[in-house]
C-alpha cells in the first residue's frame, strides 16, 4: 500500500509546444529542448535517469536504456496558461474560460476603487517586467508613498513597494483589499504582493513575495485527501495558489534549494498523505527573464538534489514531477508559453520504463494521486495508477 505522495512541480518547465499553442503566440516554445539548444547541450543526470529524454517530443536531452521511472507528457485541458490554471488542473479543476488578464491596465474602474480603499494614489498601471518597472518607478514611488500597480501576459494584479517605505504588513493588507475588488469579471487569478529594496539603479527583490489567489472553484484533490484524515503537506506557494484550502499544513520558502530542503523535512517525518511542492525560481528569476544559462543552472542545481530526495523516499512512498506550463527564455516573449509537461514517477513500487504517452489533462496526475492513495472520489481526468504501480 502506499500512503505518501510527494508530488514536485518545477514552475514553468515544459516541454514542447501545445497543439494550439499558436492561439496564445507561442509556436515553436519548448523550454526545456531550446535550452539545451541554445546551450550546445544540457546534461541532467538524474533527471535523465527518470525517464526525462525518453518523454515524447524531448529530443535535446540524454535518452537512456534503462530509466528508473516511469514517464509521459500532458496536454493542458483548461483554457490559458498561467500558474494557478496549471496547479488547479493537476489538482483536478479543468477552466473552460481563461482568467481575464489586463493588456493595456486596469480599467478606472478597478484602479480608482482600489486607490480609495487604500488612500493612496498607485504609479504604474501597465504591463511590465517586475525588475524594470521598480527601476523605472522605484525613485517616484519612496518620494511619493504611491504604490506601483502592474500586470503581465497572466491574469496578476502586481503591487510593488519598496520594504521602508511600505510595510510588509501593510502591503499584503493591500493586496487582501484588492483581492476583495477583483472579483466577477475582473476575477484575477492572483493578487500579488512584490516588495523590494535598495535604491533608485540598485532595486532588488526581497523574497516577502506572497500570491493571493482565488479560492478555488470546485473541491479538487487537497479537499478529498484532507477529509480523508490524511495531512496535505504545503511547501512554496501552494498555500498561495489554493488560498489555503484543503492544506493541513504549509511552509513559504525562499528559492528554490529551500523549497527542496523543505520538501525532505516534510519526507523525513511519519506524516501520510501528499506533500506538495512548486519550485519557482525556474519562472520567476530565470523565465520571466530570458535568463536562459540561469535557468540551465536552476535545472542542474535541482537535478543534483534528485538522489537525496530519492534517498529520503520511504517504500510506502511515491514521488511525481511535473510543471505547470512553459516559459521559454530562448524566445522574444518574456511570458509563459503554452507547453506539455513532463510527468516522472518513481518509487519501490513503481514499474520503471513505462512510458504514458499524452496525458488528455493534468488532471489525471491528481486522479492518479487519489487512486494511488486508495481514495474513491471522481474528479475530472483518469488515472494511470494501473499502469505504473505494482499491485
């Protein structure tokens, strides 16, 4: 029986571009693939040992002869292509309609209500990288007191300000004000809290970052496993992402080697159920910014950790990687890409060398969670527990 999941989501690593990818401008995307392109060659050890160069569709990273997972891609069933999007469907919440997302600002109507609730004027009101518009804006923002309000390719609403000048507390406290005006319509799919410090041509971003997202639509598999008296572990910003619901327990990490060191604390104790991990660094520091040799050494510093997270897998225990979309750095955009993901499953009780195809949803990775757990409940996607567990 198995009684532990750890399931790991690598931000933005995908792996190739949807078949409508074309619809979202991001034709020829492949994260991973252009890359080790762009690079003459991406060596990922552990990762390869999984199964990782044996998934369809990933041609520039080492195929072995004898992975020690099991390993497939997924389609992405919802509409968009956006961070909480991707973990809502993995988790079992497939969205016919994409969150709405700003490309020109908000509209006065959301912007005005917001600066009376808070009595301030807000600077910004664009779509912009995070690092270029606290340059462009930081000196105006610690003269005036104004908070800088932005938004990007995905349904955000970003507010910026600088640690001394607005208060941690008080900026989350806006944030909570403007999840409550971003509602219908203007329903965003995060509400994101971006404090900095340092001074006008030195600006840099301290890691209080915190997401508030929406509450999730429908009961998704962090319910079912909870009220199965089992504990659901939270490390990253999946608390953030699922607005704490159905999460027994949950930890905020620094980067990304945080976000593993916590992964295993959790792995080292007796706990049952599902630890649920996102990585954000590859997105936030490498992605967003077409930092691509960042990137490729965000991926090697992750592949080096595999044999300790492995080592501390217990045998009633299985460990899934995955992502939650694309974000390119080779390509001209400076957003998410709409991209399959990898799925890699190991464990002592898992078949090594199975490969599971194209995946219709992300969703059967929470439908498999659930089978694996051995809890009967329906949720969209199908599971492939029977082709990877040993019974």
């Amino acid at each position: 029986m198995i009684n532990r999941v750890t399931l790991i989501v690598l931000d933005s690593v995908g792996i190739g571009a949807l078949p409508d990818a074309k619809m979202y401008g991001d034709e020829g995307s492949h994260t991973v693939d252009n890359i080790s392109k762009h690079l003459g060659g991406l060596q990922l050890p552990n990762l390869e040992k999984l199964g990782l160069g044996l998934i369809d569709g990933v041609n520039e990273i080492r195929k072995t002869d004898e992975p020690i997972g099991s390993f497939g891609r997924s389609l992405e069933k919802s509409a968009g292509k956006d961070t909480t999007t991707g973990h809502w469907e993995i988790a079992g919440i497939i969205l016919e309609n994409p969150f709405p997302t700003y490309p020109n600002g908000f509209p006065s109507e959301v912007i005005s209500k917001f600066e009376k609730t808070i009595g301030r004027k807000v600077l910004g009101n664009k779509p912009a990288s995070g690092t270029v518009i606290i340059e462009e804006l930081g000196k105006e923002h610690i003269e005036t007191g104004c908070p800088i309000v932005y938004t990007s390719a995905d349904s955000v609403f970003q507010i910026a300000a600088h640690e001394e000048i607005i208060s941690i507390k008080e900026l989350y406290d806006m944030c909570e004000k403007a999840r409550q005006i971003l509602t219908g319509k203007h329903s965003v799919g995060r509400v994101i809290a971006r404090p900095f410090l340092g001074k006008p041509g030195e600006f840099y971003r301290t890691p209080n970052r915190r997401d508030f997202a929406l509450k999730p639509i429908q009961r998704t598999i962090l319910d079912e496993i909870k009220d199965k008296g089992y504990d659901v572990m939270a490390v990253g910003k999946i608390e953030d992402i699922f607005a704490g619901v159905g999460i027994t327990e949950s930890i905020h990490t620094k980067n990304n080697m945080d976000g593993v060191d916590k992964t295993i604390e959790f792995m080292k104790t007796d706990k049952n159920g599902l630890i649920f991990t996102n990585l954000v660094d590859f997105d936030m520091k490498y992605g967003h910014r077409n930092n691509v040799e960042g990137y490729a050494q965000a991926l090697k510093e992750f592949d080096e950790r595999i044999p300790e997270i492995i080592e501390n897998l217990r045998d009633d225990e299985i460990l899934i990687i995955t992502a939650d979309h694309g974000c390119d750095p080779t390509t001209i955009s400076t957003d998410h890409s709409r991209e399959y993901i990898p799925i890699l499953v190991y464990g002592n009780k898992v078949k090594r060398g199975v490969n599971l195809g194209t995946r219709e949803t992300f969703a059967d990775i929470g439908a498999t969670i659930l089978d694996i757990l051995g809890i009967e409940k329906s949720i969209n996607g199908n599971s492939f527990a029977n082709l990877i567990i040993e019974r």
